[in-house]
C-alpha cells in the first residue's frame, strides 16, 4: 500500500509540471495542492504503520518529508547519512535503513532530551543504525556573513545531508545554517543536500555553489544534488539564486 502512495504522488511530481504557466491561479492551486497531498498521503501512512506519535515534541518536519526521506533511503541506498536536527525524520530514515540492510545514520542535535526520545523511537536493530551526537549551536561569520552551526559535527563521508537543524530564527533575524556547507569544503564525493523550509540557508548557499539549488515550493523542500568540494565558489554571486523545480526529480526518485 504505501508503495501504491508513493507511485501516486511520483505521478504526481513528475507528470505534473510544478512550474508551469497554469491557465489560473485556482489551477496552480491544485496542481501543487495534488502533489503535496499525494506525498502527505504516503507519509501518514508511513507513520501509521511505524506506530510513531505525531504529537511528540520532535515533530519538526511534516508528513510530506517522511515519505520523501524513506523513498531516498530505500531507492538511492545511501552509505552513510547525516541528520542535523534530531526528530521523527530519525526514526523513518532508520526505518529505511533496517528494511534494505543497509546505511548509518549520524543525528546530531543541541538539546538531550531530543536524542533521548529519538533513540526510545527505535527498535534495537535500528539502534545499531544510528549515531546520536548532542552539540551546542555557536554563531560563526561565514564568508561574510552571520550564520549558525552545531559544534562538533563528526567528520565523515557523508552520502547525503537532511538540514533541520539548528534553529535559525532567533527574535526577528533568520540566520543560514552552514554545517553542509563544512562537509561540503571537505568532501572528494558527491552528496545529496536536502533542507526542510529553509529559504534563507537555501538563498545563503546559492550564493556560494556553482549548481543547482533546487526549491520545490509545494513541499517547502530545498534540494541540491551531486555536490563536492569542487563547486564551492571563490567569491559570491551577486544575489541569490534558486531554481523552482520539482524536489523529487532533483533527487532521482521514480516510483
């Protein structure tokens, strides 16, 4: 069955052109209405079957996110994964993990209790899976800018980064995040970015990255995909620069 929901809202994604010039507004209303919903579909349903609270305090991403995450993990079978900001998501990727045999995941977050509750999500097989690392959030100027990150980010390989963390509103300044940006300046291979409702750390790395920095508008889901060492720029563009494009296509999904 939850394949069934995911093929839908694959349908969705990828026969239905996000960006396209609808003949109205109420039409550009529901096409991005049936694509979101296709993938909500598919992650309460994910969520049902894993028995998961969806009134925990951990409960950051949204539903279209799990459904996403696990159709990464299970399709593009990624070694090693980081996970900024511990939560929900934790529990669906290591889910992924133990259904294929395959994959570790490194989760790091600056409050305890987030990384005592994420672990109680987990059977013991999936414990085995994950990595759970407690970090202070510091400030930093980043090439020029005020940004945040968590302190101590183990330095591995990475496959692929999900961004949800840390807290980057503070009063009423919003700050980027940068700890895929470090992995990224350190990093022979290819990684998958993805970041959950995050515009300004989206815009902030547009401005930094000779690729592609995908936003899929309907899922508040930021993509950048296949990125090393090599497309970091020497000096910034002159302003911010995102694509608006279907998230799952960026990421090679297929039902």
């Amino acid at each position: 069955m939850l394949k069934r929901l995911i093929a839908s809202a694959d349908y969705y994604l990828n026969k239905r052109p996000l960006y396209v010039a609808p003949r109205g507004a109420q039409d550009y209303r529901k096409a991005h209405a049936q694509r979101r919903e296709a993938l909500a579909d598919a992650g309460r349903l994910l969520i049902e079957r894993m028995k998961l609270n969806l009134d925990s305090d951990m409960l950051g991403a949204g539903v279209t996110d799990y459904a996403a995450l696990y159709g990464y993990v299970t399709q593009r079978r990624p070694a090693r994964v980081l996970e900024l900001g511990t939560g929900i998501t934790t529990a669906v990727m290591a889910a992924a993990m133990e259904e294929i045999g395959h994959g570790k995941l490194v989760t790091v977050d600056h409050i305890q209790q987030y990384s005592n509750e994420g672990r109680a999500l987990l059977s013991n097989p999936q414990k085995a899976r994950v990595d759970f690392v407690v970090a202070a959030v510091v400030t930093e100027e980043f090439k020029g800018s005020t940004a945040l990150h968590y302190r101590g980010v183990p330095a591995m390989d990475y496959d692929m980064i999900f961004v949800d963390g840390p807290p980057v509103i503070f009063g009423r300044t919003q700050y980027p995040s940068t700890d895929a940006m470090h992995v990224v300046a350190r990093s022979d291979r290819p990684i998958d970015i993805i970041v959950d409702r995050r515009l300004q750390t989206l815009n902030h790395y547009s401005l930094w990255l000779d690729c592609d920095v995908v936003f899929d508008a309907a899922l508040s889901l930021g993509v950048i995909a296949s990125v090393d060492k090599t497309k970091l720029r020497a000096s910034p563009r002159r302003k911010p620069s995102l694509l608006l494009a279907n998230a799952l296509d960026a990421l090679r999904l297929s039902a």
